[in-house]
C-alpha cells in the first residue's frame, strides 16, 4: 500500500543506541558498517544490554529488522545475533521491494516519506511484541513506514531500536 494505516498503527518511539559520530561505541557502528561489514560483539553485548535495560512493556516477544539496501546481510545477522542472546526468535519479516535513494539525500520530510512508502512489504509476521532493528536513522521515516506495515499485519506493538542516531549527526 502507498497511505499509512494509522487506524493499525502500534509503534513506540524510536530509540537508538548511539548518536552517529560520537566517540566509543558509535565509532565501532561505524567501523562495522562501513570497513568490517560485520558490527562487533561488543556492539551486539551492547544492543542486549540496551534492550534488557529498557524493559519495553509489553516485551518484545520476537525480533526482525530494516533490510540493508547497499550491505546486504549486515542488519539481518546482527539482529539474529541480538535476538539469539535475548531468548527470542528472529524473523525475516521485511522485504525490501525496490531500492531508493538514502534518506539522507531526501530534501525534506515528504520526500523522505514518500521515498520509502512502497520501498517494504511484510514477507511474514508473528502476533505480538516485536523489536524492529535498524543500523541508523535519519528521518525515522523508514521506523514509522515498515513499524505500520508491520502493524498492519498483526504485529505489535513495535519496538524500534536503531544502532546510531544520524538525525543530528556530530560534528
């Protein structure tokens, strides 16, 4: 669908465990995302600890992420490995359907949403709490668009949890 269902949307606000371009741990998103193609253990003991201090009530009773369009594999693995240490299954519930520019190359905030509106289906999708995993956010376009997809679909509500924040990138 192209529209927002907004009568079935049941996500949280997002959350993100880093600021892009901080020191630390943002540095290792970033060396993962780009150089090592694969995001480190302490990065994954990270993302648990965040969650398991959130308490997210109800709690996520499975996990799925944003497919990377550029890094395919990346996002994925690291959400399985996230919901492997919290107990949960993992679940390829998102598709993506044809690429886009990125986010950060959208002028405005139509445009950001409308860039990702028909971007994402739902391939499969389980009752219940879910954590929706991403690497960044920019707009937080992409959350909200596949958050009420996922909704749509009987899914929620939906926790969504990104590695780094990049709507105020760091200087």
């Amino acid at each position: 669908t192209s529209e927002l269902d907004l009568k079935t949307h049941n996500i949280a606000v997002g959350r993100a465990l880093t600021r892009w371009g901080d020191p630390g741990l943002a540095r290792q998103v970033e060396w993962g995302k780009y150089r090592d193609k694969k995001f480190s253990e302490e990065v994954v003991e990270a993302t648990v600890s965040y969650v398991t201090a959130w308490m997210p009530d109800p709690s996520p009773e499975w996990v799925t992420c944003v497919p990377s369009q550029h890094h395919p594999g990346l996002i994925s693995g690291f959400a399985a490995a996230v919901a492997d240490r919290l107990g949960l299954p993992y679940i390829d519930a998102v598709r993506r359907t044809k690429e886009t520019p990125l986010q950060s190359a959208m002028e405005n905030s139509f445009q950001q949403a409308r860039n990702v509106l028909q971007a994402f289906e739902i391939a499969d999708v389980r009752r219940g709490p879910v954590l929706l995993i991403d690497d960044m956010f920019d707009s937080k376009w992409t959350f909200t668009v596949v958050g009420n997809k996922l909704s749509g679909a009987g899914a929620g509500p939906v926790y969504a949890l990104a590695l780094a924040d990049a709507s105020t990138k760091a200087d």
